[in-house]
C-alpha cells in the first residue's frame, strides 16, 4: 500500500447495498492497480436499528459508527461520501456531500424524481466534485462485450432493442410493506420497479443503444394493500408492481421494456437483445458468463458471411482479451455479481487519476431519471411522452 493515497471512506447505510460497496473497497486492490488505498472510516445507521449497525460495523471493520449522517459529512477526515440509504435519503444525502467537496458514491435510482435529481446535479456541478452512480452492470464483463461488440459496427444499422428485468419476490399477498421491504413504500422508495428495477434497464441501453427520445407505457398495481412491518397496520400500496414500455430511440430503431416483481421463476432475469443489419446480441443476467452473438455480414465490406457459418454463436466471457477478465482467473473461471461492483470502483479511480470523466455519474443518473419520470407520466396520462 505504499505510495498509495488514502481515501477515507463514510457508508452511509449499511443493508445489501451497503455489504457490496464495502466489499468492492475491501478488493479492489487486490484485483487491479490503483493509487489509492480505501479506508473503511465511518458507517451510519438509525439509533433503532444499533444492533445491526455494530454488527455490520465488525464484520466489516469500520472503525466507528454514527447515527447522524450529516456528522459524516462534515468530518474534515472523509474523502468519500457513499450513499447506500433508501432512495427519499438520497437528495439531501448528495446535496450535502456536494457542498462538503466530497467525491460522491450514490446508488441508484438516484432520486424520488427529476426535480430532486436537478438540485443534486446542480450542486455537484457547482461544487465540481467527481461522482459515481452505481449502474453496476455495466461492468458485467458480457454486458460490457455486448457493447463493445455494438460499438465496433458488428451488428450494425440497429432496428430492435429488447429489455426484461423480471423478478417474483412479492407475488404473495403476505409479503409485508415497510422496514426491509421499504421498496413497496411510495414514501421512501418514489417508484417500485420503475426506479428499481427499470432505471437499470434504461441506463444499459442507452448506454449501448444511444437516448430514448419517446415513450409510452403501462404500469399495473397487482395487490393493492399490505401490512406494514413496523406499525402493523394495513396501508395502501402505491408503486407500480409491473411495467412495460415502447421506445423511440434517436437512432431510429424501436424497443420494447417490461419489468415486473410478478414473474413467477424469475429471481433477477434481466435480459437484453439488439437486432442489427449485420448482426444481433443477446444477454441474460441469470447466465451472467455467456454473450450470445449473431454474426450474418462482415462489419467493413457488408458482405455476408459464409451459409454455414451463419447462426448464433455463445460465447463464454472469461479470456483474458475480455473486459475485466485479465484481472481475475484462467480462462473458464467464472466472476460474479460482487465484482460488478469492484469493476466500477476501479474504473471510478482510473478517472480520478487520470481526470477523466467517469460514467454513469450523476450527469447520466438524472439522465436515466428523467426517462423513468416519463415512464410514470405516460402511464398515468396514457400517452406517448417525449424525453427532453
């Protein structure tokens, strides 16, 4: 660690997301060269909630604990403001770390809505200070292929974009609101799968595919009340349980998105597909290690490849030429949904040293809020939606 920089870290939550942002500071180092040293400094959590936090606090080894996170913030000693806390936390969470001039870890979605995602990105432009915004799987190293493979024209002219992120946890009636589900809760999270799951989904194909200039969409409340978990009371339930959308992209090829918590089966089936002129890719997170590829014409002459050739190839991204893969195991050995987050953390460093812009950061995280405020809009108005 000699001759390294160290950048004093303060979590600002402590749950799942929390686990995979500490752990991505805990290797990093291990798996790639940077010149810094993360220190685990500082995590906050509510007073109520002190057993966890000292329990996540030892597992871990933050050398302390807050209960106040705008104490985090102010401390001349943290360099990194990492925010993990449910989304209604998120606005005034980044506002502050902006004006403190900390570099700013934010998860997604990055807002309740536009408006809150504006003030935010305001103040880190004013302030000036480098950002991240954790669309974690851009860094799945087949994802990162699918695009790679776009960006090299062998696919082609696109006409079709596909998206599913499709889940099944909340079919049940009994599932309660609140607490650690306090994605159900309109209040704390804005959206259900729109922000949660969707905002992914749009982030990865722009990214891949260029903006989304319209929209139009349906969203559906399936159960409709559910007993929260800390009062005991029924309340009515708000989110949206199941989306899908058309798009419009700039490019001029047409998409399809649906994303649902209904999808019996389906645990984190987030897939991709994009037909081309030339080519097409298919990606499904539930097979995270494969990029399916389609290769019909020759990227630089157009001209189409030999009949027997033809046809959907599977490859496995592990080589070493693969994104991210020189930094880990032999070809054939598998990475997994962890180093996603590792693979960001180093390309966030990278920037920094270098004095790069980085993405997605909040630019592109309001961005992506923008197109799910839309969603929601045209959901509720029934009609197509322009994206600004």
């Amino acid at each position: 660690m000699t001759n390294k920089k160290t950048l004093n870290v303060g979590m600002l939550g402590y749950g799942f997301m929390g686990r995979t942002h500490t752990n991505a500071y805990c290797q990093v180092n291990h798996f790639f060269k940077t010149q810094f040293n993360p220190v685990l400094k500082v995590c906050y959590g509510r007073g109520t909630d002190m057993a966890k936090l000292k329990d996540f606090q030892s597992t871990w080894g933050y050398e302390s604990i807050e209960t106040d996170w705008r104490k985090i913030v102010e401390r001349d000693d943290i360099d990194i403001v990492n925010v993990v806390s449910p989304n209604f936390l998120h606005h005034d969470m980044v506002i502050a770390a902006a004006e403190a001039g900390k570099i700013i870890i934010c998860e997604k979605p990055l807002a309740m809505n536009v408006k809150e995602a504006e003030a935010m990105a305001a103040a880190v432009k004013k302030a000036n200070v480098p950002t991240m915004v954790s669309f974690n799987y851009r860094r799945v190293p087949a994802i990162a292929l699918f695009k790679q493979i776009v960006d090299e024209g062998r696919v082609g002219r696109p006409f079709h974009y596909r998206a599913t992120y499709n889940q099944d946890y909340t079919i049940s009636k009994n599932v309660p609101s609140g607490g650690a589900l306090w994605r159900l809760s309109a209040k704390v999270a804005g959206s259900g799968v729109t922000g949660d799951l969707v905002a992914h989904s749009v982030d990865t194909a722009e990214w891949i595919n260029g903006p989304i200039e319209r929209i139009c969409a349906h969203t559906e409340i399936f159960i409709k009340e559910r007993k929260n978990m800390e009062t005991g009371q029924m309340e009515q339930i708000t989110i949206d349980d199941a989306c899908m959308f058309l798009a419009v992209f700039k490019n001029g090829s047409i998409g399809t998105f649906e994303s649902t918590r209904y999808a019996r089966g389906r645990k984190n089936y987030s897939s991709m597909e994009i037909n081309g002129e030339h080519g097409a890719c298919y990606f499904n997170l539930e097979d995270p290690e494969y990029l399916d590829f389609f290769r019909y014409a020759d990227p630089e002459t157009g001209k189409k490849i030999e009949d027997h050739l033809t046809g959907w190839q599977k490859i496995l991204v592990t080589n070493s030429e693969h994104p991210y893969m020189k930094n880990y195991w032999v070809p054939g050995l598998t990475i997994g949904y962890e180093h996603t987050f590792i693979n960001g953390l180093a390309d966030f460093f990278k920037s920094i040293e270098d004095g790069t812009k980085f993405s997605a950061n909040i630019e592109d995280g309001l961005r992506t809020q923008k197109v799910c405020d839309a969603i929601l809009q045209s959901a509720k108005e029934k009609r197509w939606i322009e994206i600004n």
